[in-house]
C-alpha cells in the first residue's frame, strides 16, 4: 500500500509516545506510522493495543543508539519525517545512572540525526525532524511569577536535563550547519493515562490504593506545570504540520500546582472514588530526604504556540485528574503487570538508597 507519508515516532511505547502514536494512527489513515522503540523498562506494547493491529502502524524493536539500524529503517520505509520522543526520562534514575541518560539522549539523538541527514542527502524538501524537549532544560524559577520562554537561556541542574540540553544543541546545531528541516518543543510535566508509575502521579494514585506510603520529596514546596498529555500530543501533531522549520515552541497549560497541594488533590480524588471518607489516606503523606538538586519551579509560558498556531490546552485541570485517576483505578492489571516482580525491586531500592 502507497502511503501518502512514513512517519518514525520515536520512544511510541512509552507514556507520551504511546498517546502521539495513537492519535496519528487514527487521525492520519494515510500515513505509515512506524514505532520504534527499544523496550525498555519505560516501554510497554500494552499502551497501544487498540491500534496494533491498524493497517497504517507498524512496530520496530530497536535502540536509537544503533546507527547502521537508523540507516536501513530510513531505507527499509523510505522515511520522510521524524518525531523523536525516545530518551531515558525519570530524574532520579539519572542521579543514579548519568551514562544512560548521556548515551540514549545525546548519542542516541545524534545517530538518528545523523541517519536522518544521509538518507535525505538528496533533498530535505518535505522532510522534518521534529524533537521533543523538556522544559527542564531552562533550569529552575524562583516564586516570582516569572515563566520560561523560547528564549530563556539553557541552565540545566540534572543529568536528565543536562542530556536533554545536549540533544536539543545537537539537533539545533544538524539545522544550522547542514540545513536539516528541524524544529524542537520544550513542555512542561505531564499527566494522564499509561504514564509509567515511578513519575509523581500514577505512583501515588497506585500507593494510596494500597494504602502505602506517599514519599514527599523535601518539603512538597516545589511547582510544576502540570499538561494532560493529550493535549501535548494535539500540540505535536499541530508542530509537526504547521511549525516553522528551525523554530521552538514552549508547550505548557498555565497550570502550576505546589507539590503538596496537588497531592492533597489527588489523595481526595482517589479517596472519594474508592467511596472512603473524605482525608482517610492523608496519613500516608511522608515527607522523605528531597532530591538531589530538585529545581524550584517550572512554569511554562506557551503564549507563542498560541498566538503562532492557535494551539490551547483542550482540558481544565480538575477534568484531567479526574480521568486520570479513574483511568489508574479502571486498569488496575495495567499497573499489576508493571509493578510486580523486577520493578518491585528496583523501586525499593530507589528510597531505600537515598
Ligand atoms: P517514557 O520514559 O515513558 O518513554 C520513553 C520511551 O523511550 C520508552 O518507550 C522507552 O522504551 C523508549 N526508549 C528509551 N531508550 C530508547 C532507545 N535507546 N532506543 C529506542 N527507544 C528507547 O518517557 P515519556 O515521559 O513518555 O517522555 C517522552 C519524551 O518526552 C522524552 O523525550 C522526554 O524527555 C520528553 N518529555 C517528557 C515529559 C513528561 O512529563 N513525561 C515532559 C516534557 C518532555
Ligand atoms: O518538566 C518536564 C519533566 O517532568 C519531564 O521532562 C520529565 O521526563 C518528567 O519525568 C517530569 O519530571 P519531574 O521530575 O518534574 O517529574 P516527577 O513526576 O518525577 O516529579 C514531580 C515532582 O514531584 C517533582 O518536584 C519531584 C516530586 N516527587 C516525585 C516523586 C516521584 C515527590 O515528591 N515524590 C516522588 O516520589
């Protein structure tokens, strides 16, 4: 079957990836959408079995590090765009283990840039390679009110941040010395189904529903921006399409909860669904040793992507973390199957190790 375009989404089994793959599959049926992934601990096929078996979507199995497999999936599916989601992605993983973070981030960015720039020698014409950033790239704010803007400077504090600093030079550095059809997005925290449950929210809704534990990290004083990752995926899908070549575009909700308070949300969220009284899991709050360097604040300022391509979040908070909650709590064997046996442990260790 001829497709009207073959498009590779990177890291598509994992949280994010998995919602952008989804929403292509369906949206584009006349588009190749080719996932590739590695599988690591953070990808999981179940996040997408209601469009396996699509006639436009096709799985890979491989490492983004592996150049000489880039070259001949490029060739193999005469690849003509790119969005790159792939990358090591959890902070306190990175505290512990910055070489991973270094090699799939930046080499692992580099050898699909790299691939990319070969097999598209002979024109860049309709081509794009579109990478997806963090704003933990820009550092950490202070409690002014101030955001993070297209142009703030790189300050990164994490080897996570430092490796996704590194990957956005490169990609930036690919468009201004050899001209590839680049464009990068920088978003705030996201939330939502099939997020892998070492991230804040799916690891305290499943905690509360085992009446374990709540690790607050320091004070619970620190600020994220919190998007429902549906709606970055619609942004992606509006970047890819319409966002000028060697541009950025800051991706946030104007949605900043202090730590503390947004747990409290979840606990009564999670209390009222599970039909316990109201406050009942409140006693699980522990405030543990923070983390290393833990920035501040994140804010995002997204009134480009806004003005430039009209995109706005589709969702208010309270609607989110509705679904969301409900969603964790309907697929519990999802969660099972992830936080039993091998996960079990190396989570443990996480806190015991501090
Ligand atoms: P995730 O950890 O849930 O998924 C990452 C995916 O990449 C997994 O499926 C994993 O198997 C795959 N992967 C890892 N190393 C690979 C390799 N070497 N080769 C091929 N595949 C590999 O991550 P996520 O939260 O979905 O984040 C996706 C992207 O979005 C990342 O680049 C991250 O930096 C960025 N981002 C995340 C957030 C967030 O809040 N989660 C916010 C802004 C930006
Ligand atoms: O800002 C975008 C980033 O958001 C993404 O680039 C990262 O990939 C993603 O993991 C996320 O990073 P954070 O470190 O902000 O997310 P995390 O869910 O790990 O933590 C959110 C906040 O909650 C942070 O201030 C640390 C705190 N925290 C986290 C965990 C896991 C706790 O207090 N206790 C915890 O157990």
């Amino acid at each position: 079957m001829e497709f009207k375009r073959n498009i590779l989404i990177t890291g598509g089994a994992g949280f994010i990836g998995s919602h952008v793959v989804r929403l292509f599959v369906n949206k584009y049926p006349e588009y190749h959408i080719i996932n590739l992934d590695k599988l690591t601990y953070a990808g999981n096929l179940a996040n997408l079995t209601d469009i396996e078996e699509m006639p436009n979507y096709t799985f890979v199995r491989a490492d983004i590090c592996d150049f000489d497999k880039m070259m001949e999936l490029f060739k193999t599916f005469s690849i003509d765009g790119v969005i790159h989601l792939a990358a090591e992605s959890h902070v306190d993983r990175s505290i512990k283990d910055p070489l991973t973070f270094a090699q799939t981030n930046v080499m692992g960015t580099l050898s699909l840039l790299q691939a990319a720039k070969l097999s598209w020698a002979d024109s860049f014409e309709g081509k794009r390679f579109y990478h997806i950033s963090t704003d933990e790239v820009y550092g950490a704010l202070h409690f002014d009110g101030t955001f993070f803007t297209e142009t703030t400077k790189y300050n990164p504090h994490s080897p996570y941040s430092a490796s996704k600093a590194g990957s956005d030079h490169f990609v930036r550095a690919f468009h201004d010395t050899y001209g590839l059809p680049t464009v990068v997005t920088n978003c705030s925290n996201n939330y939502g189904p099939y997020q892998f449950p070492e991230k804040l929210i799916p690891l305290f809704i499943n905690n509360i529903r085992h009446g374990k534990p709540l690790p607050v990290y320091g004070k619970g004083e620190n600020v994220r921006d919190w998007l429902y990752v549906v709606d970055h995926a619609r942004a992606i899908d509006v970047i890819f399409h319409e966002g000028k070549i060697a541009d950025t575009y800051n991706i946030g909700g104007f949605n900043e909860w202090k730590n503390i308070d947004l747990i409290k949300v979840i606990i009564k969220t999670v209390d009222r669904l599970l039909g316990n009284a109201e406050g009942t899991s409140e006693k699980l709050i522990t405030y543990v040793t923070d983390r290393a360097g833990h920035d501040l604040r994140y804010a995002i300022d997204s009134t480009k992507l806004k003005n430039e391509l009209g995109w706005e979040p589709s969702l208010q908070f309270e609607e989110g973390i509705e679904k969301t909650v409900r969603w964790y709590l309907d697929n519990q064997e999802w969660m099972d199957n992830i936080t039993s046996g091998e996960y079990e442990k190396y989570y443990e260790s996480m806190y015991t190790d501090r």
